[in-house]
C-alpha cells in the first residue's frame, strides 16, 4: 500500500495543474433518455441527435483521459476510463479522494464484464442469480481482480475489483460508445453529500471538468449496494447497503435456491450481522473507511429508538433551548433545515417554536422510504445552499431503503440527539 502511495503521489505532481490555473470552462450537455435503446444483443441505438452528439463529446474526452459527469440511476458519477491508471488519477485529484478508497467499474454489458475477469474464473450461481435479476440495476459486485488489467490505483491494491452494470441509459450508452469500462465514484468533492442532478455537480466542480451530462435527477437517489459473495462459505455479504435492498435479495435468492439442493445463501450485512476491523482500515469498495456525504453545515441525526444506556431522552423543547443556547447564529433568528418526513409527529412539535426560522425539503411519507431515499441528498444539498445553520434529519426504520438511508445519515450526521415525544 506504501508503494501504491507513493505512485499516486507521483502521478498528482505530474499531471496536477499549477496552482492558481482553472481547467476550461464547465459545459453541460442536456440528454435524451428516453432516446436510448439497447437490443437484446447489448448494442445501442441512440435516436436524438443531440444526444449522440453529447455522448460522442462526451466519449472524446474520455480517450484524451480527461473525467467527464454523467447520471446513474444511483448518483452522478465521475467517469474515466478504468483501465488506464493515468485517467483514473484525475479522478482522486478532482475529487481529492483518498488513495486507499478504492472506485466502482461501470460496464454496459456481460460480454464487457467477461473481458475483465480473470480466464479461469467462473460466476457462482447466487452471482448468476443476482445478475439475472438486478443488472442493469444499482447492484455491484465484488469479483476476484486480474491485476495485469486492472490499475491498482482502481482497487487501492486490494485483490478484488467492484464492478457493476448502470440501467441509467446515459450512463450505459456512455459506456457502450466509449467502448471501455469506465471508473466512477460521485461526481463531487470528497466527503460531500453525491450528487442526484447536473446542477449539484456545477455547483461542486465546475471549472474542475469540462463535461456534464446532464440526464435529470437520479431515479433511487443513493449509491449502490455493494455484494461480496466470494467467501468459501458461500454467504452473500452486504459491504455497502444501497439501491437493492437486503429484502429483495434475499427473496431473489430464496427463489432460486428453492429447487436445489444447495443450501440458500446467508445474507450478512456489516455493523449488523458482522464486523471486520481489518476490511475498515482497508476497504474494498468505496464508502467503508471515511466520513461520506457531509454538507458544509452541521448536521445531527434525530432519534427516538435504541437509547443508548446511560442517555435519557430529551424534550422537543428543551432540545430546542439548548440548540438555541449553543449555536451562533444571526441576530434575526436561527435558520434550520429539516429532512423529516412529512407525516413526522417530531416535526410537528419543532415547528411550533416559531423564533426559529425553519427551512423544511419535501421528505415524503415515512411509509416511503424508496422516495425519502430519492431526496435525501437533494435534501442535503438544497438546504445547504439555501444558508441554514443546522440540519436535523430524523431516523427512519432500517428496514427496506431504510436500511441505506440510515448508512448514509449516520456518516452525514456530527451527532445524535435522542428525543422522547410526549
């Protein structure tokens, strides 16, 4: 790892800028979804020339090594061509990403995916299943690496490479015109909440890239799920809850197994069924090691279940008076953003103290999760911009979507606050 350092170290020196340089000119490219279609065969036809012509552009970039933005169904992402260690680094550089947190591969078909494995590899049948079922889809897969393919600097020199199949045309259209896999985290600062529209990318990094594909707001709103299935035991390993929940898995995997005589596979999801200090300090996939998806401004994450022992509850109220006691804010009133949904019995009590001035983002119904999934970092990220001082987000369940959401808000949040609603 020592070494793997040391060369992006001397890769971020070669092709940095000069300080006090700007690269060209942030573009946007609007695109056409709906105009994108692939045959059963995997080969798209794209109807809107305007779109082709953004994906060409877009495509351009990538072959001179240069990162483009494009939508997922997930989040935005920052592409570059994964096979080149060179166009890989402009990732880490733009973003300012950590060397040791390794990037997803995006492929746009199964012949692409088999082009990177290892010859003597075979799919086990619950990847098979999950493959059927959930790809194109926001599912990636941990796969054993072919390292005299894959750059290190994609896999922070683990032994395993993450790979997934986007259903975001743009992105799978992308893929399939560049003719390459493509590497790509969130299209945004390091540590910052991921963007789910063209404009959260601008905001971010104009003037750091040159293209944005611009395909409208992401559909699930959060980053993959992240599968390792390649334990002897067979078991299926949640390293990363995301846009497949746990629930739908297992289902696809009862299903499957139902006729068989091989035992269903277990479904273990890290920090619930199990830990691994040594897979913490070094990640195979992204979104284990470091603080993710933080706003400029503080954020604390409301809760009324599992108290901790030794911590009782407080008041709305008198949460609210200590907020008030212990944050600088303006001298006409203090501005708080809410993600609560918006069937919330919290919310109701806090927005009665009206010498705050409260700042509240469509949530949806706390019975749609899959929707609260789709705003929370537009949520994030809104009420960022709009100047508040603090944002509250309550808990939801963890359960479904919920489970990915509660991932995020937990990394997002500074603190917690246990609350007891009378």
């Amino acid at each position: 790892m020592n070494v793997l350092k040391r060369y992006l170290n001397f890769l971020r020196k070669r092709f940095s800028q000069p300080q006090g340089t700007m690269a060209a000119v942030t573009q946007v490219f609007a695109c056409d979804s709906t105009s994108i279609v692939f045959s059963l065969d995997d080969q798209v036809a794209v109807s809107s020339p305007e779109t082709l012509t953004a994906l060409h552009t877009a495509a351009s970039c990538l072959k001179d090594l240069s990162p483009v933005a494009f939508p997922t169904e997930t989040v935005y992402g920052l592409g570059a061509i994964a096979l080149n260690a060179t166009a890989a680094l402009k990732i880490f550089s733009t973003k300012g990403r950590p060397a040791d947190n390794p990037l997803i591969v995006h492929v746009s078909s199964r012949r692409m995916l088999q082009t990177l494995l290892p010859q003597n590899y075979t799919l086990s049948p619950s990847y098979e299943l999950l493959i059927e079922h959930f790809w194109p889809g926001p599912l990636t897969l941990l796969f054993p690496c072919d390292h005299s393919l894959i750059p290190d600097i994609i896999t922070a020199g683990q032994p395993t490479v993450a790979i997934r199949m986007p259903s975001h045309p743009v992105a799978r259209a992308l893929i399939a015109v560049t003719d390459a896999p493509l590497a790509a985290p969130s299209a945004n600062s390091s540590g910052k909440p991921s963007p789910t529209r063209a404009e959260h990318v601008l905001n971010d990094l104009n003037g750091k890239i040159t293209i944005i594909l611009d395909g409208g707001p992401c559909e699930v709103g959060l980053e993959s799920t992240v599968v390792d299935g390649l334990h002897e035991d067979g078991n299926i390993r949640i390293l990363r809850p995301g846009g497949i929940t746990v629930e739908d898995i297992q289902r696809v995997l009862i299903n499957g197994f139902s006729d068989t005589d091989t035992p269903i596979p277990q479904i273990l999801v890290h920090r619930r069924d199990f830990r691994d200090d040594a897979l913490e300090q070094a990640p195979t996939t992204p979104g284990m090691k470091y603080r993710h998806y933080s706003p400029s401004v503080p954020v604390t994450l409301m809760r009324m279940t599992d108290v901790p022992l030794g911590i009782e509850p407080r008041s709305p109220s008198a949460f609210l008076e200590d907020l008030k006691r212990s944050m600088p804010h303006s001298p006409n009133a203090l501005r708080v953003g809410l993600l609560m949904p918006s069937d919330s019995i919290l919310m109701k009590s806090l927005i009665s103290d009206t010498t705050i001035q409260w700042h509240e983002f469509p949530f949806g119904l706390v019975s749609e999760p899959a929707i609260i999934a789709r705003r929370l970092f537009d949520g994030l990220l809104t009420l960022e911009r709009e100047g508040v001082d603090l944002i509250l987000v309550e808990e939801v369940p963890e359960e479904n979507e919920g489970l990915a959401i509660m991932n995020r808000v937990k990394k997002a949040a500074g603190s917690s606050q246990w609350i007891a609603i009378p």
